[in-house]
C-alpha cells in the first residue's frame, strides 16, 4: 500500500475519503488478486504469447496480444528482446497494425535496442502511421539527431503528397517543434477567464512538457469563479497525462493531447484497469460531431471544419499551434480520452519518476489507493476531482490541457495561483 511520504515526495498530499463516503470496492485491487493477476498475465498474456511461430494470421493475432501487457508491466528481459527481435525478422509478412504495435512495444520498453530493426521498417513503409512511430523511435524528440536525414528523406520520397494527413502534419511539427524554441505561452489570464466558455464549467489541466511528471488539475465554475475547499483554498489535485507509452499525442496510445476537448458528464468504466470511480466523459474533435462539440453550435455545416474549434479559443490563443493538438488528434483518428481513476498496480512503476501515479493509454488519470486486504478506496484524487465538478451544477461543459513549461518536477498549484486570481478579478462578466 502507498504511504503519505511517497505522494509528499511529489508535492501531493494523501486524500482521505470522507467518513460519510459509501465504501468503494475494487477487489482486483487486493494483493492477493494482483499476486494472481500479474503471474497470469506473465504466463499466459506474455509468454506463452510471444513463444508462438508468426506463421498465421492466427498466431499474429495472439503474438500481437502480449505487447500491451508487457508495457503495463514494463517487462524488458532478454527472453521478450529475442521473441521482439524474431517479430520484426517478420514484419513484412504482417499487416499495419501489427507493425505499429511491435514498434510502440520496443519504444515503451526497448528504447535503443531495435534501431536497425525500425530503420529498415521505416525505409519500406507506405502506412502513415506505422512511418510516424518508426521516426518517433528513431528520433526520440531530437535526443538523436542523426535519424533526421533519414525520416526527412522518407517524408520526402513518399509522404510528399500526403500533407492533409494529421498524422504526416503533427509529424512534420513535431520535428520542427523539437529543433526551436516552444512558442510563448499566451496569456493565461484569457483562457482561465469567460473570455473562453463563458456560463460553462471547465476543468483545466496543467502539464510540464516532459509528461514524466505529474500535473495539476483546477476546476472553473460557469461564473467564472474556480471552485474552493471548505478553508477558501482553490482546489486543486495532481493529474497524470503521460501514456505509458510515452508516445506524442497525435499517435495511438500516445500522450494526452493538449487543447479542448468536450465534457459532457459522469460514467463508470467496465475495465479492471480503471475500476468503480466515477470517470469524467470527455470526447476530442472529430469523435463527436460538431454540433455535438460546440455547444450552442449556430454553424450550417455538421461536418468539421478548423474555424469552428478555432473560434471557441480566446483571441489571444487562436494562433498558438500547441492548442490545436487535440483537434489533430481527434482528425488523427484518436478518441477515448477521458478522465479516470486506477486500480493499475503501483509496484509495475517503482522507480519511475512518476511513481506512484500509474500511467493510462493516454487519458487523464487521477491516483487513487485501495486497501490490499478487502479492495476498499483508501483514497482517491479522482473522487475529490468528480466532486469539486459536480459542485458547479453541471459536468456539461469543457476541458482544456496545457502544457506550461520544462521545469523538471511536478505541477504545483502556486504557480497557477496568480493566473486564477487574475483571470477571476478580471472576468466577472463574460465579454
């Protein structure tokens, strides 16, 4: 079980679940089911998986469906390099997908193991997305400059006509992006503001760059004025967007995009990963229509056009490129991003820097911790999120994510502090 030092070593504080609170049960989350589930995932998800011959459609099938667990559980031994190795000694007999998911397994796990590997895929690929991962690989955020001749090259030879795919276009900002200096950061005064969403809720996200560490989630209720603990303090809990993957945001299974994404209520998820707290509903643009996006749409068109996620920004923001992330990504093809608690066992991450927060598939996860004798939530960050949300009367609304800088730590609420304060002094009114 997770003591309070580990979370203070992180500048959080341990939540407590209210005495008047029903109990929550989660029993995946006892420590004798996580002993049981992590030795069958080890047996039969990983290892009888990757033993198989990729001679069938079949058996791909099967191969393919120990990549996820091994990065769960971030399993890197040299048993899973020589089954990965064997995988791309096939690769051209499998289809896309299996190869965007070998390479993002060896991303997550293998991060210099399989360079020749994923140049030679990277040189014969026609597949869009299955390029982008090789080069991510490959470039690592500029960390290895000496694969840009090389990607540079295949943009060139055979993306060239490909410049209206989201993925082709992140890509190509993304190279650009690591090569200059981040655009500044506009103000943040509008965005906190009713310049943006005037009469809705918002929950904004604050994220470092380096996605490693966690972020800081505030909530703004529709009259502008951010929701208060019980002693006047803004309320404020950490937030992780980092997949375990790790991959950029325009990829599948990658980071949580930054921008604006609809928000649109309460569920609770079926998956064991997740577990019973309640999630927060957000869809990206292009998941739902956009009259479902906009809220009090008045446009003739249903279908997606930039203007329309354009013109929901603050003016000082309409021109700030990092924004538009989520609008990319859902273009991307991306959707399914919300945000959501965990019952992921803590220890697969020990050592991390993100530890003890658990990474996702790319939503907003918020920590919770659960009693290894009987499964019961001993705390919850997400509970605390869900209900500072519902005390706004509303969870109809929007949800933005911005990455602030790359300061190395944790996003801590006093530096949000003089932008709330700011933004709630100077919008009582919406313009």
């Amino acid at each position: 079980m997770l003591d309070a030092s580990s979370l203070h070593a992180q500048g959080m504080a341990l939540p407590q679940t209210a005495a008047t609170e029903s109990v929550v049960i989660a029993k995946n989350t006892t420590a004798d089911f996580r002993q049981r589930f992590y030795e069958g995932l080890l047996k039969w998800s990983i290892l009888k998986n990757i033993s198989l011959p990729l001679t069938d459609a079949d058996n791909a099938y099967d191969f393919r469906g120990s990549f996820w667990p091994m990065e769960l559980i971030l399993y890197h031994t040299d048993y899973a390099r020589e089954r990965l190795k064997y995988a791309f000694s096939m690769v051209d007999r499998q289809n896309a997908d299996f190869q965007r998911a070998l390479v993002e397994v060896v991303y997550t796990n293998f991060p210099t193991a399989f360079r020749p590997e994923v140049i030679r895929l990277m040189q014969r690929t026609t597949n869009a997305k299955v390029f982008a991962i090789c080069a991510n690989y490959l470039w690592r955020g500029g960390t290895t400059p000496d694969a840009l001749p090389a990607i540079l090259e295949g943009l060139r030879s055979r993306f060239d006509t490909a410049r209206d795919n989201p993925v082709i276009m992140m890509l190509k900002a993304d190279l650009g992006r690591a090569r200059h200096a981040p655009p500044p950061l506009p103000d943040l005064r509008d965005l906190l503001g009713l310049q943006f969403a005037p009469g809705l809720p918002v929950l904004y996200s604050f994220q470092r760059r380096n996605r490693d560490y966690p972020g800081m989630v505030v909530v703004r209720g529709p009259d502008g004025r951010f929701v208060r603990n019980g002693d006047g303090s803004v309320f404020a809990v950490p937030q992780l967007a980092r997949s375990i993957s790790n991959l950029p945001f325009y990829l599948t299974n990658g980071n949580t995009p930054q921008g604006v994404y609809r928000m649109s209520g309460f569920a609770v998820s079926r998956s064991q990963f997740i577990g019973p707290t309640q999630n927060i509903q957000l869809s990206l643009p292009y998941e739902i229509p956009v009259d479902s996006f906009v809220i009090n749409y008045i446009g003739a068109d249903s279908c997606w056009q930039k203007e329309a996620y354009h013109d929901l920004l603050p003016a000082s923001w309409q021109s700030y490129l990092p924004v538009y992330d989520a609008f990319y990504a859902g273009k991307a093809g991306r959707s399914a991003i919300i945000a959501h608690g965990t019952t992921i066992d803590p220890s697969f991450y020990k050592g991390q820097v993100y530890y003890p927060q658990t990474p996702s598939e790319g939503c907003l996860c918020a920590l919770e911790t659960w009693s290894p004798a009987d499964g019961s939530r001993t705390s919850s960050y997400q509970q605390q999120l869900v209900d500072a949300l519902k005390s706004t009367g509303s969870p109809v609304g929007y949800a933005v994510v911005i990455e602030l800088d790359d300061k190395a730590g944790p996003v801590q609420l006093n530096e949000l502090l003089p932008f709330i304060r700011r933004a709630e002094n100077t919008g009582a009114a919406a313009p």
